[in-house]
C-alpha cells in the first residue's frame, strides 16, 4: 500500500474514501434489504417478540394490510326480534302467506261483485265491414240472376241485453261467493292464529324446560361430587357413582331434546308470522306464567252462547243462508216471467254499388225487441231443487260449526278450570319436593347413619317431576286459555267484538304461582343449603 500510495497518491486517497463509505452503508443496506424482505415478500410474516421490527408500525405497507383486512366481508349477524304474545297475533294476521292469500281472495270475489252490478252496460263497437259479391242469385220470382256487386259500412255498432232475471242470479251469486270467501278467510284466519299462538307457548315451555333440566343437572353433579369422595373409602358406592353418571348423561340427552324442541317451535313461529328464515326470536316473557285471556267466571252455559252468537265463521254462514233465501224467495217472484230486453243501433256510412263502383250515403240500423227464454223457464223447478240442496248443505254446515263452538267452549273451560287445580297442586308439589329435598341433603352434609346419596337422588328425581308437572299443567291452561279466547270470535272481523283484554301480554295470577321463596321465576338453583 505504501508502495502504491507514494506512485499515485490520488488513486490511493480516492480508494480509501470508497471503501470507507463502502463499509459505512453497509449496515444501513442490510436494514433495507431485511425490509424488503418482511414487507413486500412476506407481509403476514410474524416477528417475534424479541427481534426489532424492520419496519415502523405505522408505515405505509403496514397500513394497507390492516386496511385490506378490515375490508374483507363478514357473514351477516342473524336478526333478532323480541316477541309476544300480542306481538304473535298481530305479526300472523298481517304476514302470514295464508291469511294474505285468503284476503287477496276475497278481495278477488268483491271485484267480482262489483262488475255483475255493470251487466246491464250495452257493448259498443267501431270499425269496417267490407262485402263483397260474384255470380248468381236469385230474384223474386226465382229467376237466377247473375249479379256482381259490393258494399263498405264503417261505423259505430251499439249492442246489448239487458235480462233483468239473468242479472239478478248473477248479482245473487256473486253474494253467495262473496260469502264463502269470508268462510274461508275466517277458518284460514282462526287457525293460523291458533297454530302460531300454540307455538309459542311451545317455545316458551322448551325455553323454561331447559332452565329446569339444567338447574337440576347442578343438583345431579352436587351428588356426583359426594358419590366420588365416598367411593374413595367404600368400594360399594362405585356402583352409585356408575349410576349418578349414567342419570347425568341422561340429562345431557334430555337438554339436547329441549333445545331441539325450542328451534323447532321457532322455526315454525318464524314461518306462520312471516318473517325472514334468519330471524331469531327472543321471547320477552321471562318465565311461562299462567295467564288469563278470557273471563271465565259467567260460566261454560254463557260462554257456550256468547260463542254460538259471535264465534269465527257465524256470521258468515249466516250471511250465506240469508243470500240462497233470497234467491228463492226472487224464483218465485214476477221478475222470473219478465222478457230479456235487446237493442241494436248501428250508424255510419255504407257504400254500394254494382261491381267497384260504389256510392257513399248515412245509414243508421236501429233494432228493439224482447224475448223470453222458455228453456229456462222450464228449468226453473230444477234450479230451485239445487238452490235447496245449497240451502240443506249451508244450514247442515252451520249446525256443524255450532256443534264445534260449542264443543270447544266446554272442552277449554273445563281445561283451564282442571289447570287451575293442577297448578296448585304442582306448586304445594314443588314446595314439598324441595323442604324433602334441603331436609335429606342436611341430614346427609351432617354425616347421619340413617342418611344415604340414594335418598338425596330420590329426592332430585322428585323435585324435578314436581317443576316439569307445573311447566306441564301451566303450558296446558295456556293453551285452553288462547283456545277459548279464538272460538269466543276475538279475531273475527265480522260481527260484535267480544270483552277481551286490551293486551295479550301474560300476566301471572298470584294465586296460581308458588311462593317466590320456594321456586324463583327463572331458575330454583339456588343453595339447599
């Protein structure tokens, strides 16, 4: 170097600072290669916790990955939609597919209706009519002629019919099919109602049912603990313990079938109240309380009458009776005898003339007559024959419905006045089930001799029959409950509205409910102890 240096003192001098700033970027080459690397080639790369990150959080790159991230689409959170009682009458009645198609039905048969009430407008024509004629035919005194000529009659044309017996049947009729459709409206209407009522309170039963199995299944492991430290010194108790664990599997098997219960309860509430197939429904109720929709303290013979006077579909049969009477009563009337009246107006130019030569005037064709149909006079007995069978059929229907009416009536009243009594005997159940059961679970915390696991099983087994008796016997007057309410014609809109709650939201009676101190509203899991 020295030799180098003294022979050219300014290469020597520029190699130096070359290689001086050669090894003073180096270390800042490799930094930007290490980051290179994680960003571009590797962005999702993970550093570790020790080692210093190649890039600043913050930077660039770093903030396209986020964002990219946060971009990605999320699957869309099911909706959830409280639900009551009320909220279930009214969600059906306005989105339920059936009743809508029974409405848009009826609203189909009042159109009808309402054109028969126009039959009586003659038809009105305007366009051409061209004739034209080659070769013989014969005159008066039947000769042939041989003869060539045409005509052209563009106009106006006003025809019509007016039958005054024809457009009475028709009127009749489309009354008599007015008349069905709310039939049938009121039947689709009443049991869609019931159905989603019923649903729901097999929703709620599920729900509640589950809270039960799984406070008991507390209880159940309580024991398992004990069964597993007594086995530890007697050999005996593993048969216990073997046993314990099979009732918790049982257990496990019965909530699965709850919870099985409850989403198909809400699948199908979903579909009768027309709501989207990802609604989740959450029930405002807390607990399934007995509820009370309809006073029943006038008795089943007063109900029984309220029901036949206004129940779904009464009136409605009534109405139909009252449209085939009057049909009958009309066949015998002087209208049957009336002719059908006719009427024909043409007026417009009309041209003719011998082959094309064709001279143009004004025409007017005025026509006017009357007529009777003696065929149908004649099938006048028959059409009463079969309006009578109508007749025979409608008022058979009828008697029917107030069989039904009044059938169901007693069957609910006499439901809830037995649920009343089974509710109470459920709770003075509950109430005994669970001082046995705090009273075998002391005696067996104090290490008595006379104190065994099995009776504190047993006492479970009891107590969890006492809760499912009451769910059962709450669950069954509902029912009876929302059954009386629809055949007493609640939701019927035609006729008087019978005394019905301002809300549907259930409301508890005291006297049904057990003591909150012995089985609390949503869970009993509290400390025996």
């Amino acid at each position: 170097m020295d030799r180098l240096d003294s022979n050219r003192p300014g290469w020597s001098r520029l190699a130096r600072r070359l290689m001086a700033g050669l090894l003073a970027g180096f270390p800042l080459f490799g930094v930007a290669c290490s980051g290179v690397s994680l960003t571009s080639d590797y962005p999702d790369l993970p550093v570790s916790a020790n080692s210093t990150p190649a890039v600043p959080v913050g930077s660039t790159t770093i903030q396209t990955v986020q964002h990219t991230a946060q971009a990605e689409p999320s699957p869309a959170s099911p909706r959830q939609v409280p639900i009551t009682l009320d909220a279930v009458f009214r969600l059906a009645e306005q989105h339920n597919p059936r009743i809508a198609l029974a409405r848009e039905k009826l609203n189909e048969s009042l159109l009808a209706q309402a054109q028969t009430s126009r039959l009586w407008l003659p038809n009105v024509y305007a366009g051409a009519a061209y004739f034209r004629h080659e070769g013989g035919i014969q005159d008066f005194n039947g000769r042939l002629v041989h003869s060539s000529y045409g005509a052209v009659s563009p106009g106006f044309t006003v025809q019509g019919e007016l039958d005054l017996r024809e457009a009475t049947f028709q009127q009749i009729d489309a009354q008599r099919r007015v008349s069905q459709e709310k039939v049938s409206r009121c039947q689709v209407n009443n049991e869609v109602l019931l159905d989603a009522a019923l649903t729901y309170v097999d929703l709620l039963t599920a729900r509640r049912g589950e809270l039960i199995a799984r406070d008991i299944e507390t209880y159940e492991k309580k024991l398992l603990d004990r069964a597993e430290d007594i086995a530890k010194t007697e050999r005996g108790a593993a048969g216990f313990v073997a046993s314990v664990k099979a009732t918790i599997d049982g257990r496990h098997q019965l909530l699965s079938q709850l919870r099985l219960q409850g989403k198909a309860s809400s699948a199908k509430l979903v579909y009768l109240l027309g709501l989207p197939p990802e609604t989740v429904l959450v029930p405002v109720d807390p607990v399934l309380g007995p509820i009370e929709l309809v006073d029943t303290s006038p008795g089943p013979d007063r109900l029984v009458a309220r029901a036949l006077a206004q129940g779904p579909c009464v009136h409605e049969l009534q109405g139909i009776l009252g449209i085939i009477q009057l049909g009958l009563e009309m066949s015998n009337s002087i209208e049957n005898l009336l002719p059908s009246l006719q009427l024909s107006a043409y007026e417009g130019g009309f041209g003719a003339g011998p082959g094309g030569n064709l001279a143009w005037d004004n025409r007017l064709d005025v026509t006017l007559g009357f007529r009777w149909n003696l065929t149908k006079l004649c099938q006048s007995n028959f059409q009463r024959t079969v309006a009578r069978s109508k007749q025979v059929q409608a008022l058979l229907s009828y008697e029917e419905l107030r069989g039904k009416l009044a059938a169901g009536v007693l069957e609910a009243t006499e439901s809830i006045f037995e649920g009343r009594a089974q509710i109470g005997l459920s709770t003075s159940q509950i109430r005994n089930a669970n001082e046995s059961y705090r009273f075998i679970d002391r005696r067996l915390d104090e290490g008595l001799q006379s104190a065994s696991p099995t009776e504190v099983m047993l006492s479970i087994r009891s107590l969890e029959q006492a809760h499912f008796n009451h769910l059962t016997s709450i669950s069954a007057h509902n029912k009876a409950q929302i059954r009386l309410l629809l055949l007493l014609g609640w939701n019927c809109p035609e006729g008087p509205k019978p005394a019905a709650p301002p809300t549907l939201v259930p409301v508890p009676p005291v006297r049904l409910l057990p003591p909150p101190s012995v089985v609390k509203p949503a869970s009993f899991s509290d400390d025996p102890r």
